[in-house]
C-alpha cells in the first residue's frame, strides 16, 4: 500500500481507520493506542525537600478526605 510502487499511497478514510493521534502529537497504529501512556496526561513528580532520595507517591490509593 503505502510502498508500493503503482499507485502508493492511501485515502484518508483508510488512513482514519489504521492510526490514531494523541493530544501528545504521537501518531501510531488504533491497536497499540490503547497502551499509549501519555506524556501529557502522566503525572509529574518533583523532588523537592532536596534529599536526593525518590519521592513515590501512590496515586492509586483512596483519599482519607470525606
């Protein structure tokens, strides 16, 4: 399709139908989107008492916050 040599190429309808955008600007095949982790929507940890040891924060867990 896309490499060959008469007629290469596809329509925009079939193109829509294989990949998929992210807000991220990645563009990559709808079967492996599902397994995009977005760089835009990761959380972002800083380490900021300066102790130069990792920061884990679990962001999974329920708060204690009512």
């Amino acid at each position: 399709m896309l490499n060959s040599p008469l007629r290469p190429g596809l329509l925009e309808s079939e193109f829509m139908k294989l990949f998929k955008k992210c807000h991220c600007g990645l563009v990559m095949v709808r079967r492996v989107f599902g397994n995009h982790i977005c760089i835009m929507t990761a959380p972002v940890v800083m380490n900021v008492n300066n102790q130069g040891g990792p920061i884990i924060i679990d962001l999974t867990g329920d708060s204690d916050e009512d």
